[in-house]
C-alpha cells in the first residue's frame, strides 16, 4: 500500500510538472515573435479620467494589475471560468485587472499585427494549378500562441496606467469614432480634456456596455445605460445632476425604425 501511494504521489508530481513545462513552453512559443518594445498610447490621459475607467471594470481604489507568468495567468483564468461555469451571473465577472489586461493586449496585438502586415502578395489563376487565394487566407496559429504570451508579458512591463491609456485611446465609442479624443469631438465638441467627469463617464458607458446605443437617438436607453455607469463611478467624482451636465450633447440624424 506504501509503494502504490508514492507511486500515486510520484505520478501526480510529474503530470504537474509536465503540464507546467507545456505552459511555459506555448509561453515561450508564442513571445518569440513579439517585437522587443511592444507598441503603445501616444498619449497620457489624466488620472481622473483614469480612474473613471478602471472604476467601469469594477476597479476601487490603488490602480495596479498584477504580475503573471506562464502558469498563474491561465491557471487564473480557469479558477474564474470554473467559479462561473458552478455558478453563472451576470453579475459574476472578471476582476479588474483581468479585464484590463485582456482589452489592453488586443489593442495592442491589434497593432503589433498591423505593422507586422506584409504587402499584398501577387493573386494567382491557373486553370492547370487552381488559385492561391486559399493559401493565402489561411490564418496564422502563430498569432493564436502571441495571444497568449502577450497579456503575461504586458503585465511584467507595462504599469496598469499605461494600459488605460491604450484602452481610452483605442476603443471605438460609436459615430464612426476611435479613441477617446474623436469621441469627444463627435459626441461634445470638445477636447478630452475639457470633458467633465459626468461627459467622460458618458462616452464610457457606450463602450463597455452590452451593444451600441447613441445618447441622442435611443435617449431612453441611454439614460438607463448611464446610470449604470454611474453607479460604478465614485460618487465624490461628479458634482451635482450628471444629466444636465451632457447640454453639449451634439444632435444627429436618426435611423427611422423598421
């Protein structure tokens, strides 16, 4: 009975120790290729505005996303998928900086892909041979493995700051806008950083939130929307009726319902 317990104990130390060489090794597999300074904002947002995003993550106070590695980033990852698959709810997410973390890296691997894209090659019909097109629509797994060493790596090199202001200067805020500098021009005819907190919290419900509703044409929907927003903001941030601080709110012309 003693020998059939070590070698129980014996076999589980060593698929442990196997499949933490498999997660370092697709680790290594797919960061090989990331380029040796990963891309980033042009710019720095300011700290308010900052934080009006990480609170939309459920983030309260100290702003910081923690270190991962080859094995604590997945085996996270499933802790909260298995936390939600026993007990699903829409109010069961993320934490904070796994939110944060995730957007941040595939704005990110958006742009390391785009500068990575080679020139169109040549298209060519053969009748005899067929066409390469197929070939050369076929997706790279490369990409699939650099999806996965990216977060980690982020989270060793960039301070959670620096991935808010990825996020608020990549993401698409509706009206044909990306980033947080066009949206306020679309939506206020304004700077960014002549928004009040109240605008700013506006603009970031549009995002991270379920769907795209305009705050003009679905008026309703957005109120109820931004509420919601709000309710995640601190409370100390925003001075007076949140409403009528969005009178800068610029009309458009609405599709008709069908």
């Amino acid at each position: 009975m003693e020998v059939l317990i070590k070698w129980l104990l014996g076999g589980a130390f060593a698929l442990v120790a196997a499949l933490c060489l498999l997660l370092q090794g697709v680790y290594w597999y797919g960061a090989r290729d990331l380029p040796g300074q990963l891309p980033g904002p042009s710019r720095q947002y300011p700290d308010s505005t900052r934080t009006l995003l990480w609170n939309q993550f459920g983030g309260r106070g100290e702003i910081s996303v923690r270190k991962f590695n080859a094995i604590s980033y997945p085996v996270t990852a499933l802790a909260f998928g298995a936390r939600y698959f026993l007990n699903p709810s829409e109010e069961l997410q993320n934490p904070a900086d796994l939110q944060l973390l995730d957007i941040a890296s595939n704005y990110t691997g958006d742009l390391i892909e785009r500068q990575a894209e080679p020139p169109l090659p040549h298209i060519v019909h053969d009748s005899s041979m067929g066409s390469n097109v197929e070939a050369l629509s076929q997706p790279s797994y490369d990409r699939h493995f650099q999806s996965l060493a990216l977060p980690i790596r982020l989270s060793r090199e960039w301070p959670a700051t620096r991935m808010l202001d990825m996020v608020l200067e990549h993401a698409d805020y509706g009206r044909g806008t990306t980033g947080l500098d066009e949206a306020a021009q679309a939506y206020f005819g304004a700077p960014a950083e002549n928004l009040s907190q109240a605008e700013t919290v506006a603009l970031l419900s549009l995002k991270f939130s379920p769907g795209y509703i305009d705050p003009y044409c679905d008026a309703a929907d957005f109120r109820t929307r931004f509420a919601i927003a709000l309710a995640k903001s601190d409370p100390t941030a925003i001075d007076g009726d949140p409403m009528r601080q969005l009178t800068r709110l610029k009309p458009i012309a609405c599709k008709s319902p069908n």
